[in-house]
C-alpha cells in the first residue's frame, strides 16, 4: 500500500489582466474598483461577477486572472507609438429626471482623444508660463471637464430602478465625468517621449 500523499496540482492564472479588459477600463478598475457601476460592467464585460470582498484594485486583478479567460487579443500594431494624441478613460454620469417624478442613474466608460496637435500647445503654453507636467494635467483634466461631453457621444446605461407613473423623460442634470489624473500624466509623458522629446526635456 502506497501511503503516499499526493497533493493537488498548485491554481494557475488563466490569464492577464489586460487580456480581459482594454486598457481604458482597467485605468477606471484603478480609480474606483468598489463602484457598484463598474462592477456591473465587469459581469458585462467578464460574464461574471466578483466577490464582495475584492474591494481593491489588486484583489479584482487577482480575482479576474484567477477565475476569467482571455477576450482580448494584443495586435502588433496596439503597440506602436501613436503620434495622434492621447485617449484618456472617462467615465460619463448623469440622473435623468422626468415628468412622473422618477430618477435614474445613468453610467458608462468611454474615450476621450485629445489630438496630438492640441496636446503639444496645452504644452507649450504650460511651459511658456513657467509650469510643470502637473500644470499639464490641470489643463488636460480641464479641458476634459469642458469638453467630453461634447466630443463624446456616450452610450449611458440605466443602473437603478425606476420609480414613476408614467415614463416621460424630461432631461438630465448633474452630468459628470470621472477620470484618472495618473492616466493623464502617465499618457502626456510617453506622447512627448516618444514624438517630442525636446518638450519632455523642459517638464
């Protein structure tokens, strides 16, 4: 009789992190991984739900190589340098209001581009008037702030229940916008690396 005790092979991950989720969202997992909204678009987007307790950002990445399969596919030309700008994550919310008296929240991630054209004058100008790459975030987050809304045509989904008589939508308010300034600095400092290095020099 052979006593001895065979233990089971050790958990693999089944995959990355980036190979279920693109880039842009997973910067949005980064800023606000308890948000019930987000989560919700983790089961959309992963056929799955995480547990309660992955509250962070490297719980939900562990959760997801551990119990998730690849859906996204990295292409050779994902990974050349983009002279176009930057594209920042940015998450869209507003609360519908209408005539019943109801309210509703609304919620999505989309990406904002900003051209590489714009990008090298908010530079440009941040440096002519003595500031630093965190001026250059201010004024890339203002200019967010100012215009997505306008550039961007997101596609809100309803996360809540309504509460009304009759359904006859009277407008929006309280729109806002989430985004991570950390994306922001990180994506102005690979752009002016990569096409203008004289620029990075002076921030």
């Amino acid at each position: 009789m052979n006593d001895t005790l065979t233990l089971p092979p050790p958990v693999e991950r089944k995959c990355s992190i980036e190979e279920v989720f693109e880039a842009s969202f997973i910067e949005l997992l980064k800023l606000v991984p308890a948000n019930p909204y987000v989560r919700a678009l983790i089961l959309k987007f992963s056929g799955k739900l995480p547990p309660a307790d992955c509250e962070t950002f490297e719980a939900l990445k562990d959760w997801v190589e551990f119990n998730c399969v690849k859906r996204i596919k990295k292409t050779a030309a994902s990974q050349q340098p983009d002279n176009d700008g930057i594209s920042i994550s940015v998450g869209f919310s507003e609360q519908e209001y209408g005539r019943a008296h109801y309210s509703v929240e609304r919620y999505c991630t989309d990406t904002y581009q900003l051209s590489g054209d714009d990008l090298v004058e908010i530079i440009r100008d941040t440096i002519a008037d003595g500031g630093a790459i965190s001026a250059v975030v201010d004024a890339v987050a203002a200019r967010i702030d100012d215009d997505a809304w306008d550039h961007v045509d997101p596609n809100l989904d309803d996360y809540g229940d309504y509460e009304y008589n009759e359904h006859d939508s009277d407008g929006a308010d309280n729109s806002e916008t989430k985004f991570s300034r950390e994306h922001i600095r990180n994506a102005v400092l690979r752009f002016v690396q990569e096409n203008h290095p004289e620029l990075a020099a002076e921030l």
